[in-house]
C-alpha cells in the first residue's frame, strides 16, 4: 500500500515545474500509457486536479456522481474533507476501498453554477447552460451543484471510491444522477495522442488542446486568483440513434462527420493526423468536407473559439450513446459550438441529449492547500 507521505504534494504543488514533475510520476512522457505506467498511479497533488488532462491517455472506466449541496452547508469544508478524501484514496490509504488496489485512479471535483454564484457571479463558471435543441432532460438531470469524477482502468474501484466520497460528504450532499461509461481500446493519432472509437465506430478526440502550449491557451483558466489552475467542465450525456446510424452507407456515415470511418482521415484527404483543409473541393466544386458534417460545424476556427478538450466516454445505460465531456477555459468554446452545430450539423438530428450540466472544476490541491479553499475560503 502506497502511504500518503509518498506524495511529494508540497514540491508538487509549488510553481516551476509541477506538471513535469507530476507528469514524470504518471509515467506520461509523450506517447502512449502503458498499462504499467497506469499501475504507478497519477499524482493527486499539483497545480491542477489530475482526471482533465492526466493521465494523457483517459482511463478505460469512468464514473460521474452529480449531486446538489444542502442549504446552509458550509462549501469550505465540505470541499476540504472530499479533497482529504482524494488524496487517501489515491493512496490506498482509506479504509472504504476495502483494500482494493487504487490503481490509476484519479477523481476530479468540480462546483456547479449556483454555489460559483454565491461567490461571485462575474466568475468563470457562475453561468448555468443555456437549453439546447435535440433535449429530453428530466429536472433532475439539468444542473447540480456538485461533479465527482471518477476515472481508472479497474472499473470496480470506481463505485467503491465514490460510495467513499460520498460517506465523507455525508447528510451534507444529495445525488442527483451518476453514469459509468467505457472507452474501448485507442488507435494513435500522433506521438502524443491516441483516442477510442465511439459506438458509430468513429474515432473520437483527435482534435484537442493536447500540446502544453495549447493547454495553457485553452484548457486551464488562468485567473482570476481563486479559479486559476482550474477549468470549465461540460457534461451532456446523450443517447445516439444507432439503428438508424448503422443503416447508412458507409460513404453517408462518412459525410456526417466529414472523416474517413476506418483511418480517421479527414475527407480532404492525408491521415489522422492531417489537420482538415475546410476549403479543398472536388473538380465539380462541392466541398471534400460537406457543408453539414460535424467536422466542419464543430471546427473551432469556424466557430471562432479556442480548442476544448473532449474527453468522452461510450455507455449502454441507460441506452446506447456518449457521456460527452469537455473541459475548456471559456464556456463559450462550448456553447458557441453547438449553436453552430444546431445551425446545421448532421450529427445532431442522430443525438438526444438527456443530462446537461456544467461545473468549474477546481484548482489542484495538496494537504497545506485543501480543495476549493482558495475559492471557499
Ligand atoms: C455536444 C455536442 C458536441 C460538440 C460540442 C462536439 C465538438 C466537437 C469538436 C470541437 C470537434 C473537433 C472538430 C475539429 O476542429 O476538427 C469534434 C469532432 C468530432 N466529434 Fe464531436 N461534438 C459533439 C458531439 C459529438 C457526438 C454526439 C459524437 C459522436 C456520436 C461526436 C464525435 C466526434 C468525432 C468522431 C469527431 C472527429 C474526430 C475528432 O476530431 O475527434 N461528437 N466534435
């Protein structure tokens, strides 16, 4: 059993540094993560919450917990206790996982829209999502006020480690909604990226903030004070009409995304890897990348936004689909894309949304800085 002390979470937590050092503890040089790496565990501790962006390769199983916080519940300390939670789980060192081997297990606490207003409601993370087209959501499945992300390669550590955090977070908490979801085995796109297919058989995550470079500019919320380090989460959990995917061609499947099924290519031609040329036409003029795929409706610089991080998962609960998930350091890098996409994407017309919700997931966090307190103080 790793001990809590292992943690190098004070050196991890300090400024230079701490995403190569934390990143060399997850094993996550460029490349693909290999299962032995994921056994050494992914560091709890440093400038950001493990879970977004590390491991660099998402676990194969996911569990979401979306609960709301009671009225007059002290935020603070709620936070603080579940951080100290994360930090013994991740360290096999709570007695609720019943000895089971954490592995790489990585949980990622986000606050929802409600409490961020309490604080300030010019914060990133304050706003609730607007209601979009192609939406079947219950009350219970819009919103909440709390997000517990539970990833690791050994899916029965997930219920067990949430069933933990939810004991500490006791009478104060009350679940809404949770979904497991899957990835399947990853196909690489580069050195640095691989991603799994999703249940239209597509390759899903190619295009992201995956360079640090990248990250900083998109990805991590670089102020003010309190959120920085932290991010934008989007969650909408949709069901995918696949009987009537499955009966297209495969060219017509094709369109609808605007890549290749089988290489991932884009259909302006190259490989996986080929950035899509939007403007390539065929000699007679029509665009290589039709007007409606969802290559072209969701391209960022179509929609004039940065990159989001996509970070989904497949499920068959309760029916066949994706739990969509997008980290981001602009809210409008997501909304403003699926306004596009409602404006004429052919994907769209094939998804029902039925749980949306969005969170601002906190800054990392070690044992001298606890979760959320810099928010919640
Ligand atoms: C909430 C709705 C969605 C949003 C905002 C969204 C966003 C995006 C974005 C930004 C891209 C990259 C486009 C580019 O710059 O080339 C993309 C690509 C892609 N999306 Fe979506 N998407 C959504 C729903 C879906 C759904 C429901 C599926 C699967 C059924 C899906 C599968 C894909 C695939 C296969 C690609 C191409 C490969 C890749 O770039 O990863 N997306 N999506």
């Amino acid at each position: 059993m790793r001990r809590v002390e292992d943690h190098p979470s004070r050196r991890a937590f300090l400024g230079a540094g701490a995403t190569a050092l934390a990143a060399g503890l997850a094993g996550c040089e460029p490349g693909v993560t290999r299962p032995e790496q994921r056994a050494a565990g992914v560091p709890p501790t440093g400038r950001h919450q493990a879970g977004v962006a590390l491991p660099r390769e998402a676990q194969p199983h996911l569990l979401v917990v979306v609960a709301d916080v009671g009225d007059g519940v002290a935020v603070g300390p709620l936070l603080a206790d579940l951080g100290a939670a994360v930090l013994d789980l991740a360290a096999g060192a709570d007695a609720r996982l019943l000895g089971l081997p954490p592995g790489d297990l990585t949980v990622t606490v986000g606050v929802g829209p409600r409490l961020v207003r309490a604080v300030d409601p010019a914060l990133p993370g304050a706003a609730d999502l607007p209601a979009f087209a192609h939406e079947r959501v219950v009350p219970q499945a819009r919103g909440g006020d709390l997000l517990v992300q539970l990833c690791a390669g050994d899916p029965v550590v997930l219920p067990v480690a949430a069933g933990a955090l939810l004991a500490r977070a006791g009478d104060r908490v009350r679940e809404r909604w949770r979904q497991s979801g899957r990835r399947g085995s990853t196909v690489p796109v580069n050195q640095e990226v691989s991603a799994p297919r999703n249940v239209f058989g597509f390759v899903d995550g190619v295009v992201g903030p995956h360079t640090a470079e990248r990250q900083e500019r998109d990805l991590w919320l670089a102020g003010p004070g309190p959120v920085a380090g932290g991010t934008l989460a989007v969650l909408r959990r949709m069901e995918l009409d696949l009987a009537r995917f499955a009966a297209l061609p495969v060219a017509a499947q094709e369109a609808v995304f605007g890549r290749r099924r089988d290489t991932s290519a884009p259909l302006s031609g190259g490989t996986v890897a080929t950035d899509p040329d939007l403007n390539a036409k065929t000699p007679d003029g029509r665009y290589l990348i039709p007007a409606d795929a969802h290559l072209r409706r969701a391209h960022s610089a179509a929609v004039g936004v940065g990159l989001m991080l996509r970070r989904s998962y497949s499920i068959d609960e309760p029916s066949p689909g994706l739990l969509f998930m997008s980290f981001q350091n602009d809210i409008r890098t997501f909304t403003s894309t699926l306004t596009r996409m409602e404006n004429g994407d052919a994907l769209l017309p094939f998804t029902t949304t039925t749980a949306t919700a969005t969170f601002l997931i906190l800054p990392g966090f070690d044992r001298d800085h606890p979760l959320g307190a810099a928010l919640f103080a």
